[in-house]
C-alpha cells in the first residue's frame, strides 16, 4: 500500500472518492457533507490531501481544510474503499495526514467533527480531545458545508451548539499534548453517540406531539 501527498496527477479519482464517502454515509444511515469531484480536484492540486493506493487501485483517502486565516485546520473526508476495511488503513491515512497538516500548519489548531465511533478512536490516539462546537472555528463557511447533512436541521435549531456529530481538537500550542498512542474507552465514546441521539430524537418527539 503506497500513502502518498496527492496531486494534479490523481484528480482520475476524485470521481471514485466522492462515490465511496457518499456511499458509506448510505449503507450508515449517518448524517455527511457531500463533496463534489472538482471540491476533491481543488485539494489534490494544492497539495492538501493523502491517497492511498494499491498499485493504480484507489484504495483510501483523507484531506485538509483550513479556516479562520490558517488558525484552525480540519482534517476531512476519511474513507476507505470497501475492499481495503478492517486492515487498518484507516489509522495509516489519519496518520499520514495528520503530520502533513502540523507540517504546513504548525501553529493552527487540528480538529474535526464526525459521528463515526472509529474516526473518535483513531483521533483520540492522536491527540485530540472531544469539545464543544464552541472551541471549533466559527468561520461561517465551515458550518455552511453541513447544509448538505441530513441531520443540517439539529446544527440550526442549536444555533450551531450541537449536533449529532462529535467535536475534536488538537491544539498544537499546547506543549504538554504529544502524539502517543493511549488506550481508549470505546464505551465512552459510544455512551457520548447514544446520549446525544436519545437527546435530539426525544426532543424531535415532543416537537411532533406539540
């Protein structure tokens, strides 16, 4: 398996990207922003994602957002494609990209939302720590690529507060964080996905009945 900084020469498959995130979030039933084939273009040109392959076989993905004046960076759109699951690969793109983000962002702040308990586990081992939306970039065109989530209707009626996803933070000016892997609390991050559903769909009830 080749993990390699993506560019111009790759954009054949962003067509194949867009197919598999879109297709996850399907066979799922979670909430996730679309991205087109020239979103996904954009990033391989600028040198702001990692692609996995196997030989010429697209085999997984991971890129960089970056908001708030190069303060905060997101690392976004993890995938693997179906025939590569359960391997691993997943840390190994997360990874990869993560160390490309410090490297051209070494004085923003890394984070990510996702309602994926895997995605949790493998940015926990990171670094990251779960927050609050408000710790997040308040950069408006960040929360605009959620109009596309179906869950879109929870982030509005919260004022942007809560949703059924999950914030992350990586703070880079922290020099006490460092990048170990620690043993985590699956059931922790599952009882946080549970509690927040159970809150959104019995709140979802009592507007229906009123």
């Amino acid at each position: 398996m080749n993990l390699i900084v993506a560019n111009e020469s790759h954009f054949k498959y962003a067509q194949d990207i867009c197919d598999t995130i879109a297709e996850s979030a399907k066979v799922r039933g979670t909430g996730i922003a679309k991205r087109t084939p020239e979103y996904i273009q954009r990033k391989l040109s600028n040198g702001n994602a990692v692609l996995a392959l196997d030989g010429d076989k697209f085999a997984g993905f991971c890129y960089i957002e970056v908001w708030g004046h190069e303060k905060f960076v997101a690392n976004s759109g993890l995938i693997v494609h179906p025939d590569y699951r359960g391997q691993g690969l997943a840390k190994s793109i997360k990874a990869k990209i993560f160390e490309l983000s410090r490297k051209k962002f070494p004085d923003a702040k890394i984070f990510g939302i996702t309602t994926g308990l895997a995605v949790m586990k493998i940015n926990y081992e990171l670094g990251y720590k779960p927050v609050t939306f408000s710790e997040l970039t308040d950069d408006p065109e960040f929360w605009k690529g959620c109009q596309t989530c179906k869950n879109f209707d929870i982030l509005t009626r919260t004022e942007q507060k809560m949703c059924l996803c999950t914030g992350m933070l990586y703070d880079a000016n922290n020099k006490k964080k460092t990048v170990e892997v620690k043993e985590v609390n699956s059931k922790a991050f599952t009882r946080l996905k549970s509690i927040k559903e159970n809150l959104f769909l019995r709140k979802k009830e009592e507007k229906s009945k009123s």
